[in-house]
C-alpha cells in the first residue's frame, strides 16, 4: 500500500504521456501523479504483456544500432539482431518478477505490493471460476436427472 493512502482518499489513476511512458519503459521514474498507474501496470491481467511490451522498446535501440551501424550484409547483421532480441526477451522473461517490483519501489510502494497484489486478483479469479464451474456442473446433473427421469 502507498504510504498516502493510508490516510488521504485515492488518488486517481493517471496515465502518463508518451515520453513519459517510453522513458519508464526504458526506466526512468514517473512523477508522484503515475504512482497509482505504476502499481496499475504492474499489477493488471495484462501485466506479463505489458511488460514484454516496455523490454521490446528497450531492446529497440540496440538491435536498430545493430542493423544501422555495424559493417557487413543485411542478413547477417539481422540475425545477429534477432538472436540479440531473443536473448533479451529471455532474460526479460526470466526476472520479470523482480522488474516490476523495481518499477513499484521506484513508485514509492513498499516491496512485494505488486506480487501481492497479483496473486490476490488470481485467489479472486480462481474462486469465481471455480464457483461457475461448480454451477456448470449442477446445472448439467439436474439436466441429467430430467433426461432420467423420464
């Protein structure tokens, strides 16, 4: 939880602009105003895709510099990007976790609030579906009572 809100009512969620957001993609912090859009992104049902997103601009001005400056035909300066790409998205992929919860220090939140707040959201999910599929399947046992019956 953010030291403020605590106390203060929430402060609204904020989206910041584009150079904003391609420098915090790229790793800078965001005003105090993103905070809560920082613990958003991190935390939202698309927080892997999100993050795969920021890493491939990232990783975009190394491969352009790959394909731009270094000497030799197309197709080999292609691949030594695309393998460039590849393992930057592993690596990316691998400490995903720990990334995020870096972008939500940077945001002022204590360490974990990410994680915990994700794995949160999933107990909710898990129990919903688990509750429509408890239904699905009384619903097709009354069904078969019916068909039974008659």
């Amino acid at each position: 939880m953010h030291p403020d809100q605590d106390t203060d009512p929430p402060i609204p969620r904020q989206r910041p602009g584009v150079l904003r957001w391609l420098g915090y993609a790229m790793g800078a912090g965001l005003p105090a105003r993103n905070h809560t859009w920082v613990l958003f992104d991190t935390t939202t049902r698309t927080w892997v895709l999100r993050h795969v997103a920021r890493t491939l601009v990232q990783l975009a001005v190394p491969v352009a510099l790959v394909l731009l400056l270094v000497p030799g035909p197309f197709w080999i300066r292609g691949l030594a990007a695309l393998g460039g790409l590849i393992l930057g998205l592993a690596f990316s992929i691998a400490y995903m976790p720990e990334a995020t919860e870096n972008r939500v220090k940077k945001a002022g939140y204590p360490a974990g609030t990410a994680q915990a707040l994700r794995d949160r959201a999933s107990e909710g999910r898990e129990a919903r579906d688990s509750e429509r599929r408890r239904a699905a399947a009384a619903k097709r046992a009354a069904r078969y009572r019916d068909r039974r019956a008659r």
